[in-house]
C-alpha cells in the first residue's frame, strides 16, 4: 500500500498534514523517518496477523458456542445429546 501525504504551512509557521493535524517533530532527519516508517509498517504487520489469528480461532468457536446453544434451547433432548452437552 502507498499512502501519500499532503502537508501544508500553518498560520503559526507548524507543518500541517492533509487532515490538519500538526507535524510534531519536524526537527526528524529523513533517516529518522524512514526508520520509523519501517517500525511502523512491521508494527501493522504484527496487527494484521494478530487479527487473522483471532479470526481464524474465533469462527471455530462460534460455531460450537451456536452447536451447544441449540441444543440447550432445544425443547426436547435426546439422553445421548443431554451426556454430550
């Protein structure tokens, strides 16, 4: 993904992005933001795995949170099912 930014000058002389949120370090050389731009995408990284995880064990789960609702909200019950709940 590129993203590409806008800045503009301030009334106050600050850098505004695109959104008009102030740049807070404008004092960062372009190494010091590369790097960080690199911390950040691997921390994006991090997140968009974790999320996979949580979704990839969360479907199992609800499907058995939804096989047990049923059958404890199931009127009738054989004796094998009300052993296996």
């Amino acid at each position: 993904m590129i993203a590409y930014f806008c800045f503009s000058q301030h009334r106050h002389g600050d850098l505004v992005n695109g959104k008009g949120h102030r740049m807070k370090d404008q004092a960062k050389t372009k190494q010091e933001l590369l790097e960080e731009n690199a911390f950040l995408k691997q921390k994006n990284k991090e997140l968009e795995q974790s999320e996979s995880e949580r979704k990839r064990v969360g479907e199992p789960l609800r499907e058995s949170e939804e096989k047990y609702r049923y059958k404890l909200h199931s009127p009738v019950l054989s004796d094998i099912d009300a052993i296996n709940i």
